[in-house]
C-alpha cells in the first residue's frame, strides 16, 4: 500500500475515533484535512468529493483487512 494513502488512512481512524469517543479532534482534523489538501494540490482535476469517497471506500477494506487473523489456522 502507498505510504500517504496509509498515512491518510490512519489519521482518518484516528479522526472517526476521537469523534466516537467525544474527545476535541480539532488537531486529528486539521491534520487529516492538510494531507487532503496535498493530494487535492498534485491533481487539481480531483474534487474534494470524490477523494472523501475513494477514502471512504479504502478506509473500509484496509479496516477488514487489519482485522484479518495474520495465520490460517491448522488444520484438524
């Protein structure tokens, strides 16, 4: 996976967390909001819209993805 999608993906967690908890994210979402606007700077055809989706929709499979056991389990 691409460092700054990880890296976008992560502060985004981080975000959802500390909205879910009721703690002051006003840092978390000032964080995420700049590492949206690099990317939205490289590829001025990319509406910020579109890009909150396509997050949205990674965020989800690398959620399932860190849930996944490391391992197979052996076999009986």
């Amino acid at each position: 996976m691409n460092r700054e999608l990880e890296a976008i993906l992560k502060s985004y967690q981080a975000l959802k967390e500390a909205y879910a908890s009721g703690a002051d994210a006003v840092e978390l979402k000032v964080l995420y909001e700049s590492r949206l606007d690099d990317v939205l700077s490289r590829r001025p055809n990319l509406s910020r819209a579109t890009l909150q989706q396509l997050i949205d929709y990674k965020y989800g499979l690398w959620r399932r993805a860190q849930e996944k056991p490391s391992a197979l389990p052996p076999k009986a």
